[in-house]
C-alpha cells in the first residue's frame, strides 16, 4: 500500500512523463452513452452499434461496473465484452473511455478478504451494493491496482480507446474502522505534533476528552467534538483526493500517449443533483486529471429548470480553472417520474454545452432488466426499441454534426464567484441541531446560486485553495462558519481594492478548526462588513422591513437572525419584531474602494432575488442579458474561434418572447439571421444559438 509521500511522488512522475495526456482535442462536442454488453440479455451488440450510428452516438464508456466480469475469480482474467465492445465500435468509428471497475467488488474478494468492506459508523458495510469498501484497505488497494492495470494493459493500444475514468463517484464512504482510525491518529500526529496543540486547537478539555496519551487517541465514531470531527472529515475526503491520484497514475503509467484519464464527480443528492459533494474537495481531488468529469442529474417534465444543468457544469469547469469539462452522466428517460416531455431532452443537451462541456453522455444506452437500478431506464427502453427519447437524441446527434464545430471549447468569462468551503460545509452541517433545524450548507449556497441563474447572472465557483480572487467583481460568500484568518483577511483585502463581497449569516464565525472566534461577530471581516453582533437566535415570526416590494410573506426571515449593530454599515433591512426591531438584518459597508454587503439571515427566494439583483447592480454587471430572466435563460462563450455564441433558452410549456439585444448573428439551429434588436419567440422548450457575426 503506497503511503501518502509516494502517492504523490508516483503521480507527479507519471505527469511529468511522456505519457502525460492533455484534455482530449475534439472537432465537435462528443454524444455518447454508457454501454454494458454484459448486462444484455441477447447478443446484440451489432444492433445497438447500428442504433447508436443512426442516433450520432460518437463515444461510448464501458467497463467501470464489471470487476466481477472482468476477474471471475482470484487472478482469472475475461475481456471478452470488453474485445468485442472495443472491436464493434471501432468497425463503426465510435471512440471509447473504459472505466476502472473498482467502484463495485466482486464476491471472491469480499469473501477472501472481508475486511475489505468499510466499517462505517453504522456498524460494519454488507456484501451487496456498490461503494461498500475501505478505499485505503490494503488489500483493496492491491488487488484494484492488479485489475487496473491488467484492464488498462490489455486496452491501451486499441485504437478505439481515447481515455479513461478512474473508478465512479468516489467518495470515502464514511469508512471509519479501527485501521482508518490508526491512520487519522498519524495524521493528526504529523500534522499537530503535539498532543498539547491538539487538545489547545479542539478544546478537548470539555467533558473530559482530553487526550494525554497518543495511545489513548479514542475513535473519532461517537465524537461529541465538532473540531475533532471536522479534522476527521478533512482526512476523510484527503483519503478520496488520494484515492484517486493514486488510481490516475497507475493509469497514466501504462496509458497510450494522448489517451486522458478523467473521474466522473457526482454532487450532494436530493432525489436528483443538488449541490456540494460533502464527501469529496472538488478541486484537490481534480487535479489529478487531465479533464474533469461530472454526473449531473435534474428534474424533469414540469420540474425543470436547468439550475441543476448548469451548477453542475459551473462546478465542473471551475474544478480545471475554466477548461472545458465532460458531462460523463446524464439521463436520457431516467427514473419514471423523469421522463422528458417532448423537447427537453434537446434542450438538455445544449444546455449542458451552454456551460462549457465538451461531451454529453446519457446513463445508460439500454434498460436493465433487473437489480437495483431496473426502473432507471436508458436512452432505450426494456424492449430495445425505438421510443420518443430515442428519436429525439437522433435530432441532437444530427444537429452535433452539422453545427457542433461552432460549440466546441466554449470559453467562458464570469466575474461573478461562489466561494464554498467543504469546510465550513463540515462545520456548519454539525452544529444544525443546535438550533433545532434540519437545514444544511447547501440549504443556503444553492438558493444564492439559483437568484443568480434566474437572472442570467453567470458563476464560478472558488474555494480556499483558489488564487484568483482578483478576476472576479463579486464573490458570494454563503454560510462561510469555518475558516482561517488568512482567508478572511483576503476577502477584506478584495474589498479594500475595489471588489464586491456578498456575506451570509454565519460567515466568519469559527476558525479552521471549528473553534468559534472570541471577538465580537463576524469576526475578522466585521471591518470590511462594517457591522457586529453578539446575539442570535432563531426567527419566529420576524419579518424585514426593506425598500423592495414584495409579495405576501416574501419578507419573512428562515432558519436564523443575527441581531446586527452597525458601525460604519448603512442598513438596508430591519427586523419586523417588538424585541429585534432596533436589530439591522441586511448591511453594506464602504470599506477602501470597494463594497461589503452582510445578510444576517436567511431570506426566502424572492427576497434573496432582489438582494442578489441589489449587488450585481451596485457591482457594475447589470447589463443587457439580466433584464431577462427566468424562464428564458441565456448563456455566452467564446467558440475556439473567438467567434461569440450565444444559447437562449425557455424552460417553460409556454411561448416566450424577447427581445434579442446583441451583434446580428446566426442561429445555428434554424440558420435563420438575427439582427440587433429584432423580437424573437421561443416554443415551449424552445432553444435558439446564435453565432455572432
């Protein structure tokens, strides 16, 4: 089992070497599906490859679910499907991303080597689903390396082969037992020193956990200290960061010059996508690849609203500091309740390209016809058929072909930023009970994401490890609650040179090390923000007084009200209430040239709308694309050309008409002119690109 020193020695030498690979060069934007042979209950490979020609399907993925296919037994290697996949789609010039299949274990290596299975703090992980394993398990590890690179030697000289995906939605699946354990007490040993610096940090003396043996380092499971428990969810997602690296250079070893290696980063799930992975640091974990990977899944039919489309994409380009990304899963007909109305699936698919994705794969190609995931079906259905769906992506893939040289590398320049922190995620997350909600971290950045896309406000996202603050006009920053002075002092030093900085409640409220600051609050950035308190508490019936005009109830206060007392801050809210009344709500504060905006509560959507709107304004980036807004959704890039292009959108079962207020162009999809200032209509579903001219 390699430590982590040689982890990162291995991978950087893979890198510097010749096989190195580069995000993948295309000439169109790549329309793909997942394909498994294996799970077919007939052959009919030659029929799907046919299929997949009239529908324009270029790439497929294979292989990243099959361990037990691939490796029946203990060293007894079959690459049967994955020869006859890899020679099909080569007859018929589809190109092909094999997966690393470690995400699922076979039924001889749990038996063998059952501690292989994660002890989480539920109590031991059971042989049956997915993502059941101890990523750091050595046995695991030894094993999932041999079948790498078996897999990975047995393909590289394929010529279908353009590039990999290292395992499947990792994370480190709460894997918690007493090795795990052993491991964390090392890590908190090199990276502390002392047990003095640990108990001083944590403030281990409440309740008795001081810790005055290294041999006494209890287990984290049970841990009633935030601090701890942080520091062990900071391990966790660096065993992930590891994990991965780990697997992408064993890759990167043995791969073909110019094949990629990619991961498919899956975020926080709510019966769909939603938001942060809690589970993974985006950024650290990306740097590995070549080009970063994203599975994004959304409502449909009435509920869509492609805020979940573009999130994800706006995530997944900032992973790689803007450089385009793929779309590795997305859903064709999907669960039941998904199943597009005519049109979305079209306009899916451009809205994915809209963000920047070089690639848009459906999960899956075919419906399975049993186990777990039986009722999420595929671009076909159970019967292999032809099906509305179907016909549908046959328009997309025509439509790639004729236009997608125009859409391709999509270059995108935002200056507006979200600036998350898995954690302050970590932080704010464990202490919700203590006031009684079931609210999370993403409860308040992922509102703040949809005010600005309902604008046509574009966003990228930054973390802590970001170094380029000053590209942007305006950084949100939501629920910030844990966090070093030194990022703190860079967002005042933001401000005093002229930036915008939109805070929420619980900003600045905690260090590193989830140990609340013993200043007034917020803290460090209470002299950008103009602004203190040193009470909350959490709101019943208090409403904001505010100059906007809302609608009935638009102006209650939700979750938690910070009792705010300027100092140098103008108000721009008051609490509505007989004992909070004197209390500012909502803030801005001159500080240098530019300007702090503080929310000491969580607003409902209207209200944060107009709170959104207030800043973009005062930031200078109101302009023509924000007097639209949703549900016509508009988007622009800079082709590879640097030609402009502009998606238009309407996520509605309406009509909708606008008023088109840029250079005349071309829509590239009814190759209808446009001019400066003409009316347009959109249909319900409706997509229009236009190339600038």
């Amino acid at each position: 089992m390699l430590t982590r020193l040689a982890v990162l020695i291995a991978f950087l030498l893979c890198t510097a070497g010749p096989a190195a690979a580069q995000p993948p060069v295309l000439e169109r934007p790549l329309f793909g599906v997942a394909y498994y042979d294996e799970y077919m209950p007939y052959d009919r490979l030659e029929q799907d490859v046919g299929m997949m020609k009239e529908a324009g399907i270029e790439v497929v993925r294979i292989a990243e679910s099959t361990w037990g296919t691939l490796e029946p037994q203990d060293g007894v290697f079959d690459f049967r499907h994955v020869d006859r996949v890899l020679d099909a789609m080569h007859r018929a010039s589809i190109k092909v991303i094999v997966g690393t299949p470690t995400y699922a274990l076979p039924t001889w290596l749990a038996r063998k080597h059952p501690d292989v299975l994660a002890v989480t703090p539920r109590g031991p992980s059971q042989y049956g689903p997915r993502q059941n394993m101890d990523i750091t398990n050595p046995y695991f590890r030894a094993h999932a390396e041999r079948v790498i690179r078996r897999l990975v030697e047995h393909v590289r000289d394929h010529p279908a082969v353009i590039g990999y995906q290292v395992d499947n939605e990792t994370k480190h699946y709460q894997t918690a037992g007493p090795a795990v354990q052993a491991q964390f007490v090392r890590h908190v040993k090199e990276k502390f020193k002392t047990l003095d610096a640990v108990n001083r940090a944590f403030g281990l003396d409440y309740w008795s956990n001081r810790i005055n043996s290294w041999e006494d380092f209890p287990s984290t499971v049970g841990s009633i200290n935030a601090s701890l428990n942080a520091e062990f969810a900071r391990f966790q997602r660096q065993q992930v960061t590891d994990y991965l690296a780990w697997q992408a250079a064993i890759v990167r070893e043995i791969a073909r010059p110019g094949q990629f290696v990619t991961h498919n980063f899956d975020l926080e799930w709510r019966g769909h996508s939603y938001g942060i992975q809690p589970d993974v640091d985006h950024f650290a974990a990306a740097r590995a690849l070549d080009v970063a990977g994203v599975d994004i899944y959304h409502p449909s039919q009435d509920g869509l609203t492609g805020a979940e489309i573009s999130l994800g994409g706006d995530l997944a380009r900032s992973m790689k500091r803007g450089l385009n990304y793929l779309v590795i899963e997305t859903q064709a007909q999907g669960m039941p309740q998904w199943l597009p109305y005519p049109g979305q699936l079209r306009q899916q698919a451009f809205s994915h390209l809209a963000s920047g994705a070089n690639m848009l794969a459906y999960w899956h190609w075919h419906s399975i016809h049993n186990s777990a995931e039986t009722y999420w079906k595929g671009l076909l259905g159970h019967d292999f058929g032809s099906n509305p769906t179907y016909e549908e992506a046959k328009t997309i893939g025509r439509d790639l072909a004729a236009i997608g040289r125009h859409l391709v590398d999509l270059r995108k320049t935002n200056r507006v930023a979200i600036l998350f922190s898995n954690e302050a995620l970590t932080a704010f997350n464990a202490f919700s009970f203590g006031w009684g909600s079931r609210e999370n971290y993403n409860d308040v950045l992922r509102p703040i994401y949809d005010a600005l896309y309902r604008r046509n406000v574009g966003a990228n996202f930054i973390d802590p490890s970001s170094d380029n603050l000053e590209q942007y006009r305006l950084i949100v920053v939501p629920a910030l609650y844990a966090a070093p002075d030194a990022l703190l002092e860079r967002l005042n030093r933001f401000v005093e040179k002229g930036g915008h900085v939109l805070y929420t409640f619980k900003s600045g409220f905690s260090d590193e090390h989830v140990k609340v600051r013993s200043t007034p609050q917020p803290g460090i950035i209470g002299k950008a923000c103009g602004v203190s308190y040193t009470q909350f508490t959490v709101p019943k019936s208090v409403s904001v007084a505010t100059p906007y005009t809302l609608q009935e109830g638009g102006d209650a206060a939700r979750y938690w009200i910070e009792l705010l007392t300027p100092t140098t801050a103008r108000v721009l809210g008051r609490y509505v209430h007989p004992a909070w009344g004197k209390y500012a709500a909502i803030t801005e504060n001159d500080y240098g040239k530019g300007l702090a905006t503080y929310v000491g509560f969580m607003p409902g959507d209207e209200l944060l709308g107009r709170i959104v709107e207030d800043v973009v304004r005062k930031a200078g980036l109101w302009g023509a694309d924000q007097e639209l807004a949703f549900p016509l959704i508009t988007k622009w890039g800079k082709n590879r050309n640097g030609k402009t292009v502009r998606y238009y959108f309407n996520y509605s079962p309406r009509p909708a008409a606008f008023r088109y207020p840029h250079a005349g162009g071309r829509d590239l999809l009814s190759n209808r002119q446009i001019a400066a200032g003409s009316q347009q209509e959109l249909p319900p579903w409706g997509v229009m690109i236009v190339l600038e001219e």
